[in-house]
C-alpha cells in the first residue's frame, strides 16, 4: 500500500513539473510574439507560434489527464488507508487539472 501511494504521489509531481513548465516555460513566450509591438511578422515567426500553440495544447491536455488519473488514484487510495501522502498527491493533482483546464481554454 505503502508503494502505491508512493507512485501516485510521484505521478501528481510529475504532473506539476509540467504544469509549471507550460506556466512558466512556454506561456511567456507565446505572449510576447502575440504580443510584441515591434515584432516583424513573417513565415518564421508564424511557424514559431504555431509550434508554441501546439506544445501549449499538448502539455495542456496532458496535464488534465495526468492531474484526473492522480486524483482517482490517491483518493482510492486515500479513502482506504488514510496517509499525509495520498492527501497530498490528491490536492496537487487537484491542483494540476484545473490548471491544465486553464491553460487549455483560456
């Protein structure tokens, strides 16, 4: 038991790293080319957004799927032996989805 909840903390973890990275790694950039004021638009450009767009969506979504499946698991888990890291792998991976959830439609 002792295992599993160590592998669904890991898991929701994992989960954050990405969510950070998508926060902090790649949002800014894809602000500052939608954004920039003296920003020379051509071909180079609009492919780099288009690549910052996608890795955005595909983080996004994996972040929702990894948060989802950390919740269902730790809170199994949580519910038939009640430990701090269970509790605290459901409430990151709570936490990762509603920002994957973010990322992806806002």
């Amino acid at each position: 038991m002792r295992t599993l909840s160590a592998i669904g903390f890991v898991i929701s973890i994992v989960g954050l790293l990405l969510a950070c990275y998508n926060q902090f790694g790649v949002v800014p950039f894809l602000r500052e080319l939608t954004q920039g004021s003296d920003l020379i638009v051509d071909d180079f450009t609009i492919a780099l957004r288009q690549d910052l767009e996608n890795k955005l969506n595909i983080i996004s979504i994996l972040c929702v799927i990894i948060g989802v499946f950390s919740v269902l698991f730790c809170s199994m888990l949580y519910l038939r032996k009640n430990t701090r890291m269970t509790l605290i792998g459901t409430i990151i991976g709570f936490v990762v989805a509603i920002v994957g959830i973010i990322h992806l439609f806002f």
